[in-house]
C-alpha cells in the first residue's frame, strides 16, 4: 500500500520551522486510490504564527505564505487559521491517530510505503514529527519518489531532473493544501504507474524480436 503524503510546513526544514497541516492519500498496488480512506490534520500554529504586519521580519517561506494570505487564498486559511481551542490538538494526539489509521488501511508495517513529490521535503518533516515525539514512524523505510518514478520512465526524453507533477483535472483543487496535493499527487501516481506497465508490455513486445 503507497501512502502518498503531502506537508505544507512554515519552513523548507524541520531545523527552521514547524509542520502546519499533513494530508494522506492511500493507493493500492494495483493503481487504486482509496477516495473515501485520506488523512488530514492541522498542527498547532499558535506560537509560530507571525506578525503579519511586518512583512520586513518575514522569512522567505512566511513572505510566501503572506502573499496568498494579502490575496485570500484558502490555502493560507487551511494551514494558518485556528477557530476555536477545541480545534488544537497536541502533537502526540495527532501521531496516535495517524497510527491508528495507517494501521486500519494496512496492518502490515513492512508493507506501507510513502510516496511523495519530493520524497526528500516530505519525508524529512514525517520524521521529524516523530523524532520530537521519540517515536518511530509507521513505514517501511523504502518509499518512492514520484520525481525520481518520472524521470525514470522519461529518461532519454526529458533532460531534466526532479521535474514538478502533472496537473489533471480535480475539481475543487486547491494548490498548496495539504490534502488536495495529496490527492493531486496520488493521481499522478496512479498515472505513472499506468505508464510504467504500459512501458514494459512494450519492452518485452520487442525484447521477443532478438530471443
């Protein structure tokens, strides 16, 4: 089973910042996303958000969130906005449902494996969450790169390393939420791994030529 993840964080590393929101697609082996089976949880911004006001003292990520904050984006709301205190959970309440549920989509540990766009950005921030619990997360360690699964069935026609995903058609899709890029990103998946069988029928089509 492929856990395809998505963080949107306040930072590009855990050593400058915090997690805001975490979104989890799960996909069969066989290409099939389970719609009705996602995971998606906000984490405690309270003591990270900063003073919008003064953009002048922003990092580079925050300025970033800024602007879509200036433009109402509802990505910034999804990740920024906590209503109420009822709302707010501790870290250790969101690592103990996120344990319950991988393990009601797949019992097996040895057989869930993440997948990601990068797997290196999303990775790193699920260790993280878990490493400041002292916990050990609940994934195989392999896991796939869907950057690194394209340039691999691209390589020969497409020069360029680590490019981004493609983009179907969802509709709703909000970029940069944590659960619509999840979903986005499970699409692709499925995508590439249609292409990827495609792409070994044929190999073994002309393969029978020189046996």
């Amino acid at each position: 089973m492929f856990f395809v993840i998505d963080f949107e964080t306040n930072a590009l590393d855990p050593w400058q910042g915090e997690p805001l929101t975490l979104g989890i697609v799960p996909v069969t082996h066989y290409g099939e996303i389970l719609q009705e089976s996602t995971f998606y949880t906000e984490f405690d911004t309270t003591f990270i958000t900063p003073d919008w006001a003064f953009p002048a003292n922003l990092t580079d990520t925050q300025a970033w969130w800024n602007e879509k904050r200036q433009n109402d984006d509802p990505a910034f709301a999804a990740a920024w906005l906590r209503y109420t205190d009822a709302e707010i959970k501790r870290d250790s309440v969101i690592l103990d449902e996120l344990d319950e549920y991988v393990g009601m989509i797949e019992p097996d540990k040895d057989k869930r494996f993440m997948c990601a766009n990068p797997m290196l950005f999303d990775g790193m921030w699920m260790n993280y969450i878990y490493s400041m619990q002292d916990r050990s997360h609940p994934f195989h360690y392999r896991n796939l790169c869907l950057r690194s699964m394209r340039y691999g069935l691209e390589y020969g026609g497409n020069p360029e390393f680590g490019n981004a995903r493609d983009e179907h058609q969802l509709n709703g899709y909000i970029p940069h939420h944590a659960l619509w890029d999840a979903r986005m990103e499970a699409i692709d998946l499925v995508t590439l791994m249609r292409r990827s069988v495609s792409d070994t029928a044929l190999i073994k089509q002309y393969s029978a030529h020189f046996d």
